[in-house]
C-alpha cells in the first residue's frame, strides 16, 4: 500500500518513505520490488524496474530489497509501427 503520510500509525508496521514515479511516498508492505509492483497494479510481465538511475533485471525483482529513500520508476519499451518512404 502506498500512502503520502510519513509515518505509520500506532500499532502499524514501519514503513519505507520512496519517490515512486516522482512522488513521495510512504509505503508500507514487504520491501521486495515484486511486492511493490504487485501493490501497484503493475505487470510483472511487463514492467521494467529502474531503483536510483539502474535497471534491474527482471529475474531480480523478488530478490531485490527496497531502502529507505529509494527512488523507484515502472518503465514499459514499446515497439511497432514501420517507416515507409
């Protein structure tokens, strides 16, 4: 889950502040990138995960643990269309 507050609440576990997409964010959830892709709607499948300026691979997503003040970006290379001349 992620939210804009900065803190958790009493009785809730602590939480990571990120920059997701170019937001601040306090999330609160397992600190794997799968697990925040997951929170997000975001495909697995699909998505491509760059955490302050470098890419990871894919295979490394469940691996991968988030720190506190992570920058975090979803990014999707699309392709098709031709030129013709």
């Amino acid at each position: 889950m992620l939210s804009l507050k900065n803190e958790a609440a009493a009785g809730e576990a602590p939480g990571l502040n990120l920059e997701v997409q170019g937001r601040k964010v306090y999330y609160q959830g397992p600190a794997d990138v799968r697990s925040l892709l997951d929170s997000q709607g975001e495909s697995v499948l699909y998505a491509n995960v760059r955490i302050n300026g470098s890419v990871l691979d894919r295979r490394d997503f469940e691996n991968v643990l988030l720190k506190e003040g992570d920058s975090v970006e979803f990014l999707y290379f699309m392709g098709g269309g031709s030129c013709s001349t």
